[in-house]
C-alpha cells in the first residue's frame, strides 16, 4: 500500500500551522538568545515505551524546507517503519534559529499522524488472520483529513471515501428523505456514472432485503450486534455470493474487533482510528560538540 503524500497535497495545512506558530513575528524567544550565523546538528527520537508506527515524516521534512530551504534532513526511518523506544528517526543540520521555529509544528504532526498510524496497526494486526481489511471514515478534524487518512495507510489500514464527492454511500437520512432504499438506490442508477459502486447502509433486517433486492454493492451493516452480523452475513452470501461487499460499523473498539472479524464480513470502518488516537510521544534534541 502506498505510503507517500504530496507536497502540493498538503502545503495549504502546512504554512497555516507555520503561520498559527509564528504570525509573521518569528520565534522572539530564539531572537534574543540565538546568534543568526548560529548552526546546529538535531535529531528526532521516538519516547513511546511501548513503540509506535511512523507516520508524519514526510511532512516534517516539508515543514522543514518551508521553514528554511537549507535546513538539511537525513531520514534515519520511513513513514510506515515500526519503532522502538528511543529509536532516532531522523538527523536535522541547518541553522539553530531556523531548526527552533520549526520544531513545535514538526513534532504536533509527527505525534498526531503516528498516533493514528499505531492504532490503526493495533485494528489491522488483529483482523489479518480473518482477511479483513480495516477502513477510517469521514470523523476526522477539519482541515486534516488529508494527513489524518494518509496516516491510516501508514498503519497499515485503508482509506474509505475522502469526502462525499468521490463515493455513493447511502444512508439513514438519504434513505428517510427519498423514501426508502429501493427508491434511493433505483434513482442514483438513473443518474449516476456507471463505474461508480452504490454503498448501502442497513439498521435491520427488513432494511437488509431491500438493499439486496435493490443490487447494492456494498452494504453496512450498522450498528448491528454480532449475533445479527452473523445472520446478515449469511442472507447475503445466500443471495449475492461474494459479488456484494459486506461492510460493519459502529461503535467499533480493540476490545470487539476480533468478534466482528467472525461474523464473516469483508471490512470493519472505525471512526476511532482518527477522531480518538492518542498521540505518541517524540522528541527533538539538540546534540553538543557536534560541528556543522
């Protein structure tokens, strides 16, 4: 799975959080304190005890350059890489003043984007053996989604549809506006391309058999318990075979992951991947007697 992201994806996100930090005034700290000829030798280290998966350095680099375009960094380990305690992700040289003003907004995505990355690896390692593919939603923090699904690729999870121009994911209020799943899902035929799938989302049973009859692509099974996951599954496989996806959602945690891989669906959404991710702890130090 593809574990890069674009400069020009993401430079808006990057100069806001730059100019969040130094408002046009700079870092007036390290002004007063810093000689302007000043160079030094920095690095960043990972100080989760438990370890972590990457995700963020890229966009630290990027920061980086923004910054100052002679600040050099040397990548130690990759977005993706899994990391132990203490073990150093990167070697930063360039001038101090410059390494200092952006070393806030370099470690604030480094922490949150890992954060997401490590959980969403905690989600995937569990549901391998069960051959289910563990998908984020749209519950991310305005303006961030961009980082914040990339980071899920960094955990090894995958990316459900950005916004909702570029997937057809019908669901209760569509279905209550238009009156009912059948009339939903006959209209987007009538109108929509093709190639683009239909994604029902179903709360019961009686649900369920109008968006098999209706030839939905995809149907989620929403907040459903495992026992009724289990029957779902089975009516569709009876029905569709494996042409129709099988997707669960809803108040998906570690502690139930598991019990929903073997109900035989064929991916798990977790919006606690991005909304809830507690952060991992890393760090930028500066090292002494070191010459640059």
């Amino acid at each position: 799975m593809e574990k890069r992201i674009l400069k020009s994806e993401v430079i808006d996100i990057i100069r806001g959080a730059i100019s969040e930090d130094l408002n046009g005034f700079g870092d007036i700290t390290s002004q007063y304190l810093i000689p302007p000829d000043k160079n030094s030798f920095s690095y960043i280290v990972c100080k989760e005890k438990s370890g972590a998966v990457l995700s963020g350095l890229d966009i630290a680099e990027f920061i980086l350059k923004e910054v100052d375009s002679s600040i050099n960094m040397d990548r130690l380990k990759s977005d993706g890489s899994a990391l132990g305690y203490m073990d150093r992700i990167c070697n930063i040289t360039g001038s101090t003043l410059s390494i200092l003003k952006a070393e806030r907004t370099c470690l604030n995505f480094i922490q949150h984007m890992s954060g997401i990355a490590t959980l969403t690896g905690e989600f995937v390692k569990i549901a391998e053996p069960y051959k289910v593919k563990i998908f984020d939603t749209r519950k991310t923090k305005p303006t961030l989604r961009k980082i914040e699904k990339y980071a899920v690729r960094c955990g090894g999870g995958y990316n459900h549809r950005f916004g909702l121009f570029d997937e057809i994911l019908i669901k209760d209020n569509h279905i209550i506006a238009v009156g009912g799943i059948s009339k939903a899902v006959e209209s987007v035929r009538a109108t929509a391309p093709t190639n683009l799938k239909i994604e029902v989302e179903v709360k019961d049973f009686s649900q369920l058999d109008e968006a098999i009859t209706s030839k939905a692509d995809i149907i989620m099974l929403d907040n459903m318990s495992t026992d009724q996951m289990i029957r779902a599954v089975k009516i569709i496989r009876e029905k569709k075979g494996n042409s129709c996806l099988v997707e669960a959602s809803g108040n998906v945690s570690l502690k139930n992951v598991e019990e929903i891989c073997k109900t035989g669906v064929d991916i798990i959404s977790v919006g606690l991947i991005t909304h809830s991710a507690p952060a991992v702890d890393f760090s930028l130090e500066f090292e002494e007697n070191v010459r640059v």
